[in-house]
C-alpha cells in the first residue's frame, strides 16, 4: 500500500477498502511511512485507552451505560472511533473518520510489537482489545454489523425457515436472547459448537448434531471468540519477527519502553525537596506507602541492607517524595552501618550509586521514580529480593498473611485477593489504598507508586507540605528521564534517541548498584 501525504488528504482505494468500515480485525498490517514522533504519539495514546477499557472493565459493568459513557469519552479525547455513524443513508466515509481509522489501525500494530514480548504483556494485551472490540461491536448498527461480518468472511449458515418452525420451541426455551421474541421473525446462524463454546459453558444456546443454533444478538460471542483467536496466532507470529525489529535500533529501544510505558505525570522533578524529615520516614511508610515501598522499607528497617533492585526502586521512590541528597546519603549510610557495612565501605561502595541517582555522577541524568508498569514488569524479584509489586510478585497466601498484619478486613482481603488473580494488580493495590484510607472510591486511577503517595496524603490531608503543584506536566515514562522530551512534542529523531538515551542511561545505573 502507498502512503500519500496526509496534508493532501488523499486517500488509495486500497486505503478506502481497509478503512470502509469502523471496525476492523487488524489483518492486514499498515505499509505506510511515517514519523517516529508520529508512532510513538499514537502508541502512547493507544496505551492511555487500553488502560481506561482496563480500570473501567473492572470498576463498572462491561457494556452498561456507565461503561459505554465513559469508554465513549475517552475514546472522543483520544481521536479513536468511538460511535460509528449509525446512519446509513449518509457517505461511507469522511476525512476524520479516515484519521481515526488510520490511528486506530497504526496504533493497534504498533502496541503488538510492544506487547508480543512475554507472555504476561500478550494476555494483557489480548484482554483489553477484546473488550475494545466487544464495546465497539456493540455500537455498531445492525447494518454494520451484517457488513462487518461479510467483510470478513464470517458467514454462518442460516437456518431455514421450515427447520426454524420445526425447532422453534426448543429454540425458544435454549436461547434467553429470544425469549418474547418471534421466531420466524429471527436470523439464527448454524455454526460448529467449538467456536460457540462461551454459549455452551453458560448454556445459552441449542445444540443439535455438533451444531449451535445462534440468534442473531448471540452472533458477537462468536465474532469476539475469533477475534480472540486472531490476535492471540498474530502475536504469536509477531514474536518471531521480533530479532528482525531488534535490529532496528531506532525502534527497539522505544518498543521496550513501550511495554512498560507509564503515561501520566513525571515524578522526576522534586518540586518538595527537603520538606520531609528522616523522622517522617517511618509513620509515613505505614500511612502513606503503598505496599510495595511499605515492603522495602520494612525489609532495609529489618535487614539494613537491601540489594541493589530494592535499592533502585526504593531509592528514587523516597527522591520522589522529596529526600535531598545529603538526607538520602544520611538515610541509607545510617541504615546500612548498622548491619554488615561500615561507614567506610558505605562511603566507597554506596554513596557513588546515590549521588549518581540523584544525577550528580556520570552522566548527570536526573532520574524518574519507577512506575508500576515497570515495577510489575520488568526486573522480577528472586530469592532474597524484597523489590517488585507485592501483588504480581508475591504468593497469594503470603499476600494474605502481610495483609492480615496491616489489619485489612477479610472480606477487603478477598477483594483484593480476587482482582490478583484476575491480574488486575494495579486495581488490586488501588482497593488497598481505598480499605486502608477508609473511603469508598478514591476516585484515581492508579499508575505511579509516588502517585499514591500524593494521594493519600491528599486525604490524610497532610499534603500542605509535600503536596506536588497540579500543573506538574504530564509525560511518559521513558521521555521524562531524558532531557526534559516531551512524548508528544519530541522530534522523530529525538523520540528515538531519547529512548535509546534512557536505555544506556538506565544500564549505566544498574551496574553502579550492584552489590559491592
Ligand atoms: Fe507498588 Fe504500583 Fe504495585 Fe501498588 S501497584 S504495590 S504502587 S507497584
């Protein structure tokens, strides 16, 4: 496919033909040229929105008003397709349907490259497309639906009239999504029972020599269920090509930044250095801390020691929440001589590691408190690790027993529990945050370890102080440990150098905190 100049607004007939319907099963992956700030910009965006189809798939029934209101509004602000023209008579398509298309379709590819990697980032992935695809199919109309699935060679045998009349009572008392309705005037489709299995398990539908008879409302199970299928065998396929897009050193390093991308505010910039005393540190960790910082500070209390993954995470948490140099070099120095480490050997093999993180060594790069993206993601702890995200990392029973200790009730204990095992880690830590401060919804979508710190001391209503000023600007992750690079305004060139920047620097990091 040739890309033409978007300022012309030109559009192929291979480019009409992909982007002629609103939804698409992303078979045909883009061909086009385009700028790297172009791709890292849409990439992020697509991210934003899969994160709203998360915490909403979770906070809300999938396809109730609530979720479809605000699924709608995040989509409008984010220029995706979010209610295709439901009336038929008007032209197939205009300009800024073929923008949002394009977008969507871009967007969806570059985020399978991202999230091909490992096994945790494909399911994540898979999840939110398929609830993006079951909201959007939803809202299509039943034109659009029948040209969809023509589009796509999606087409089911239709039971005949004279075998509906013959089936019809057991039609009726199988299908629920017939019920009160005629069934002459209903399409029911014959398709093999295996690719009705959501239907089957739940008994919502009448089966007949290896055959399901689906009404037409039902018809989405199955388009869903091949959707599914799809994404599941292309990213498959796309993990293969990956060496191939490794070698491209303009993209690896913005594709694995990517995948454990944090969009939202930078806590890099210490807007509230010095206004927390060491003495602060410990009541703060219990009220203030989530688990995962509670965990680490608990362990260095304990250990005097932590190894150099607790240390990173720990470390730029607290610079984060606004420890200066000097009292970040007092705190880890007093910790660490109480155990195994002398305050000589403290001098030559830590305090280097500490003033680099604070960007007075090296390279002299300010660096950025981790996200939980990277947190959960990257990096997972071992054996004597006390790092990572307690509720990806720990075992659900140790889970429990830390929980019980910082006295949560038990059945916030199984809510908890029950959004781990749906893998809803950041979810599970944002109910910890709502039993531990004793509201009911604290209306924040959780992402940022220093996030819930500002939070909570917003509704301790001890954040005079340490309170971050709103107008903090927002940025990804992976450009706000640059140079001050804004992941929307930044240059192709510089998007790609930046992450490639991030990625030398981050490296360079990590060795000056090995263990000694
Ligand atoms: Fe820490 Fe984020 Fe995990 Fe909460 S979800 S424990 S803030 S990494």
């Amino acid at each position: 496919m040739e890309f033409f100049s978007r300022k012309k607004k030109s559009i192929s007939n291979s480019q009409a033909e992909l982007y002629g319907h609103p939804l698409q099963f992303y078979g045909q992956p883009p061909l086009e040229n385009m700028s790297l700030t172009e791709f890292e910009a849409f990439a992020v965006d697509r991210l934003k929105l899969l994160k709203t189809v998360e915490n909403l798939g979770v906070s809300c029934v999938k396809l109730s008003d609530q979720y479809t209101r605000k699924l709608d509004s995040e989509s409008k602000a984010l220029h995706f397709v979010y209610r295709p023209d439901t009336d038929d008579r008007k032209p197939q398509t205009g300009p800024s349907d073929y923008e949002k298309r394009r977008k969507d379709h871009i967007s969806h590819f570059i985020l399978r490259l991202a999230y091909c990697q490992t096994e945790d980032l494909r399911r994540w992935f898979i999840q939110q497309e398929v609830d993006l695809f079951r909201y959007r199919f939803n809202n299509l109309s039943p034109k659009q639906k029948l040209e969809f699935l023509h589009k796509n060679n999606l087409q089911y045998d239709t039971v005949s009239v004279e075998d509906k009349k013959i089936l019809q009572d057991k039609l009726v008392s199988s299908s629920y999504a017939v019920s009160g309705v005629k069934v002459e005037d209903q399409d029911f489709y014959k398709v093999p029972f295996q690719d009705a299995l959501d239907l089957v398990r739940t008994r919502k539908v009448y089966l007949k020599a290896g055959y399901a008879y689906i009404p037409h409302q039902d018809i989405v199970t199955i388009v869903i269920n091949d959707f599914r299928t799809r994404l599941s065998k292309a990213l498959a396929l796309t993990a293969r090509s990956l060496p191939a897009v490794h070698s491209d050193e303009r993209l690896q390093p913005l594709l694995n930044h990517l995948s454990h991308a944090y969009v939202g505010q930078d806590y890099s910039m210490q807007k509230n250095v010095g206004k927390i005393s060491l003495e602060q540190i410990d009541p703060l960790s219990g009220k203030s801390f989530p688990l995962c910082m509670r965990q680490l500070h608990q362990s260095l209390r304990e250990n005097h020691h932590l190894r150099h993954g607790g240390r990173m995470q720990y470390g730029l948490f607290l610079k984060g929440i606004g420890l200066s140099l000097e009292q970040a070099l007092q705190f880890w120095r007093s910790e660490f001589i109480r155990g195994k480490v002398d305050a000589d050997k403290f001098d030559k093999a830590y305090a280097y590691s500490v003033r680099h993180m604070f960007g007075k060594e090296g390279k002299r790069t300010d660096y950025t408190p981790y996200s939980c993206m990277k947190v959960i993601l990257s990096n997972p702890p071992s054996q004597g690790d006390h790092h990572g995200c307690p509720f990806r990392h720990s075992d659900p029973e140790l889970l429990k027993q830390k929980l019980q200790v910082y006295k949560v009730s038990p059945s916030g204990i199984s809510q908890i529990l029950e959004l781990v095992k749906g893998m809803h880690f950041q979810l599970a830590c944002q109910k910890y945050f709502d039993l531990t401060h004793n509201i009911e919804d604290a209306n924040f979508s959780l992402n940022h370890p220093n996030q819930y710190f500002i939070e909570s001391q917003k509704v301790l209503g001890g954040g005079k102080d340490i309170k971050r000023e709103a107008d903090t600007p927002q940025r990804s992750q992976e450009s706000s440990a640059t140079s001050g690079t804004s992941a929307t305004s930044a240059t192709g060139e510089s998007a790609a150098n930046a992450s490639q920047g991030l990625a030398e620097m981050t490296e360079e990091l990590d060795s000056f905190f090995q263990d000694a």
